[in-house]
C-alpha cells in the first residue's frame, strides 16, 4: 500500500517598485508519495509565495490625489476583542466598513452642472462592505472608492446616528419571532432573517439629469417592507439590528 508524507514548504514572488502588490504568506505543502516497490515522489521546497491583497504605495509617494468623484478613505482598524472582552483571531475579526475621509477628488459633471463631492476630508464615514479597492500608503490602509460607495457619515460610535447620504436610507430591523404560530420556540438558526423595520433616517435623494437632488418618499417613522438581501447590515450599541440600503429597494409602506 502507498504512504504518503506532507511536509511544509514556501514560495515567493518579487517585489516591485512603485505600486506593487502587498503581501500575505501561504503555505504549500510538498508530497512525498511512497510505494512497495520503493519510488518515491518529492515535491521539492521552494521560497515563500507572498500575495497581498492590497496594493502597496512605496514610501517614495508621499501624496495621493483621488480623481473625479472618488475619495480616500482611511480605514478604521478591526475591533480585535468582542463586546463581551474575549480576544478575537484574525479570523473572526469583522472587516471594517468605518473610516476617514482623508482626501477627495474634484468631483464630477452632470449635464451643464459641476457637482462637488458630498464629504469633506476629516470626515467620518460608514461605506458598502465590498467596495473600492485597498491601498496601503504611509503605512495605513485605505480605500479608494466612488462617492456613491459611502452609506453615509456617522460622528458618533452608534450606527443609530448614522446620516444617510445620497438615496439611502437608515432601517431598525424589527426583531425575529421567537416562537412559531404554534408556540414552538425558534432557535437562533431557524429564524427567519426580518424583512420590515422602521425608518430612523433619510438621505437627501440621488441627483438627477440637472444635477438637483430629489428627494426619497420615506420619511422617519415609516414601517417598510424592504428586500430582504439588500443593503449593509449593522449591530447598534444596545445589541438592536440596523440596515441601510437604497430606497430603491424599500418595496412597501406598511400601515
């Protein structure tokens, strides 16, 4: 019968100058493939392969200047412990969506009307989970994305205070049911995720052809149906769920 013996090796790409990309190791394990008739196969070690998922700004660039309506963002670092104290892994450590506004482009031009960005630098923000793209520069991360990627500002540690920008609007999920039609108890994998919450906030409306902004039809206080996998998902302070998505995706007023 055939054994097989894993050991750990590593390998590595180049640095390059300038703009090049940041760096995280993976190990690559070689395979010696053993057999009775005594053949052996090895995989021989190499060096380390490093891959980064940020690019990295070399120390000679001391300025970044976003272009057109998109904006830098200084990331806000990962909360390392859990609400309770307990020290968290890399792994379990939620991705940041929190920053500074750091630096801003010109903005941009619709029809015949030249429209500023919304935020200024200093400015405190919350932005899409998945959005922009990742730079390291002067040793911090940063995000460079669009404008329109910023849910909205929040100078406060409570998402309840967040500021909708452009069409987005702020939602207080309603709480799941805790107990079937029948009175069974619902354990915590068997809720169903809530689609309707109460509106908290409102953005100033998207632009339009004439660069005006007009307004959203929702106003603090509405109880909504909204998609149920739309939006940025955040946890308030005293442990309630809040949602901020596109009016768009509000489908109902109910009453």
């Amino acid at each position: 019968m055939a054994a097989a013996q894993l050991t750990s090796v590593t390998c590595s790409v180049p640095a390059f100058e300038g703009l090049k990309s940041s760096t995280t190791s993976y190990k690559v394990s070689s395979v010696v493939v053993s057999s009775p008739f005594r053949r052996t196969l090895t995989l021989k070690s190499t060096r380390g392969l490093v891959v980064k998922s940020a690019t990295t700004v070399a120390p000679k660039y001391t300025s970044l200047k976003p272009l057109g309506d998109r904006v830098l963002v200084k990331i806000k670092a990962a909360e390392e412990k859990s609400a309770g104290g307990i020290l968290l892994p890399s792994t379990a450590q939620t991705k940041p969506q929190a920053g500074e506004v750091v630096a801003i482009g010109e903005g941009r031009t619709i029809g015949e009307k030249k429209v500023d960005i919304g935020v200024k630098t200093g400015t405190p923000v919350l932005y899409s989970k998945y959005s922009g793209t990742e730079v390291e520069f002067n040793g911090s991360n940063h995000l460079i994305l669009k404008e329109d990627d910023i849910v909205g500002i929040l100078e406060t540690d409570d998402v309840k205070d967040l500021q909708p920008l452009n069409d987005r609007v702020l939602i207080k999920v309603e709480e799941a049911e805790e107990t079937t039609a029948g009175g069974l108890l619902l354990t915590q994998a068997s809720k169903e995720k809530p689609s309707i919450g109460t509106v908290i906030a409102v953005g100033p409306g998207p632009l339009n052809e004439e660069g005006v902004r007009t307004g959203v039809p929702l106003h603090p206080g509405n109880t909504v149906l909204y998609s149920k996998y739309a939006g940025n998902d955040f946890k308030g302070t005293d442990g309630s769920e809040y949602i901020a998505l596109r009016a768009s995706d509000v489908m109902a007023v109910l009453s």
